[in-house]
C-alpha cells in the first residue's frame, strides 16, 4: 500500500515499476538454468525474454486502454504511464504468446516443450508482480465485513475509490494462488506425460483461480451475462486447456 517507494530528487520510484523489474529478473535467471538443464540454448531464451516482456507489456496495457475508453480518450498522455499500474493480464498473455510462438519457430526451438520450461516461472512472475499491484493498491475488491478485509490509503488508487472502507485484497488473493500454482506446475512437471502439459494444466489452473477471484474484484466491468472480459476469456483458456489436456494423454496411451 506504498505507491511511492521513494524519491531520488526528481525520480520517483515506483513499487508497481519495481516489482514488474523483480518479477521479470528473477523468472528470467530461473528460466535460463531450467533451459540449461534442458540442453536449451541461453542465448534463445534471452532472445526470446526480451521479446515476451515488451509484447506482454504492450498488450497488457493497450487491453486495459481498451476496457477504459472513455477515460484515454480524454486523458491521451496517460496512455504511456505504465507505472501508476493499469495492466490487464491476458492482453499481456496474448501478445507475448504470439510473439512468443513467432520467436520460437524462428529459432527453431521445440515450441511445447520450451514453453512447458517457462510456464511455472511465468506464475511466479504473476505472485510477485501483484505484490506491486497491492503496494499500487490497483486491481482492488469490493468492500467486505471479512476480518482480512483492508483499507488502504489514500493516494493509492483503491484508497481514493474506497476511503476509510474495508475491501477484499484481491491482489494477495491472487498472489498466493499464483504461488500455488507455481508449485503444483514445478511438481507435475516430474509426471510430465507429453510437451505441452504443463502448459495446459496452467490454462486449467489460472483460468479457474482468476474466474473466481474476478467476482471479488471491483475495477472490472461486466460485459458479457455478468461476466468481465478476463473471465470469459477465463472459459475460453479453460476449454481449451482441458480438450488439448484430453488430446495429449489419448495420444500417450494410444502410443503405450
């Protein structure tokens, strides 16, 4: 709930900023040493770290412009501020999953198989990425008489929206399910049955945790039968998830 992390004269250092940095660093160096164990070329997953976290970032954030139209069109300079928060996750997943794909068939790397390295690290990004939407105090709830309900301050983007009101903490809601989706990756990862599981299971996964936790949240507007835009695409992910999850054991049995 510290927007502001500190300032250096005219710099001003931002949590959301900061934690976006951690998150990329450390997913990247875990990355790379899963490649290396893997026989997967260092140099190509750099390449292609660099390549997920600028299309992720510009899809994350031109989702979020999209779903606030109406706000951008009157305030065009903000668009760029990316570090006051405003991300919308699956643009981000989007983007960097095309652009990841067109990376990996240049280098000619096994695409299911890479991305069955990367998938659990991308979680732990997404843990300690909402930690800085909490210090932002962006992606907030709605109010709630839970004790764990939390009122943040003002100058924090939930705080000016809710002053003095206790709400639910979706960004820590979100935080300890990634974790957990983390670890269930990392250990299914030693069943692996066929490339591409691990992938699909986090479909499954984090399609399931994000649904639920969107009814919790109140930055997203509905459009669709009550639903927001992330939770459609949250059935989307999940189907598709479970058919090709259905698919890769037929084939492995079929093959056994």
């Amino acid at each position: 709930m510290h927007p502001i992390l500190f300032k250096i004269g005219p710099v001003v250092i931002y949590s959301y900023g900061v934690m976006i940095a951690v998150a990329f660093l450390s997913s990247m160096y875990l990355i790379s040493r899963s490649a290396q164990k893997a026989g997967i070329s260092i140099e190509n997953i750099a390449d292609l770290g660099l390549a997920l976290l600028i299309s992720g970032i510009v899809g994350a954030r031109l989702l979020y412009v999209l779903t606030e139209i109406e706000y951008y069109r009157a305030n065009p300079l903000e668009i760029v501020m990316i570090w006051k928060g405003g991300l919308v996750f699956y643009g981000g997943f989007i983007a960097a999953f095309v652009c990841g794909w067109v990376v990996l068939k240049r280098n000619k790397m096994p695409v299911l198989k890479t991305c069955d390295h990367i998938i659990p690290y991308l979680a732990l990004g997404q843990a300690i990425g909402r930690i800085g939407c909490f210090l932002n105090g962006c992606c907030f709830g709605k109010p709630t008489n839970l004790p764990w309900g939390m009122i943040f301050p003002k100058g924090s983007i939930a705080g000016d929206i809710y002053p003095a009101i206790h709400i639910h903490p979706t960004q820590l809601y979100s935080v300890y399910t990634n974790f957990l989706i983390f670890a269930i990756l990392l250990l299914f990862g030693n069943w692996k049955k066929f490339d591409g599981q691990i992938l699909y299971l986090y479909f499954i996964l984090y399609s399931v945790s994000r649904f639920l936790i969107e009814f919790l949240r109140a930055d997203n507007p509905q459009i669709l039968l009550g639903l927001t835009i992330s939770q459609v695409i949250c059935v989307v992910l999940f189907l598709v998830g479970i058919v090709m999850c259905a698919k890769g054991f037929i084939r492995h049995w079929i093959k056994k």
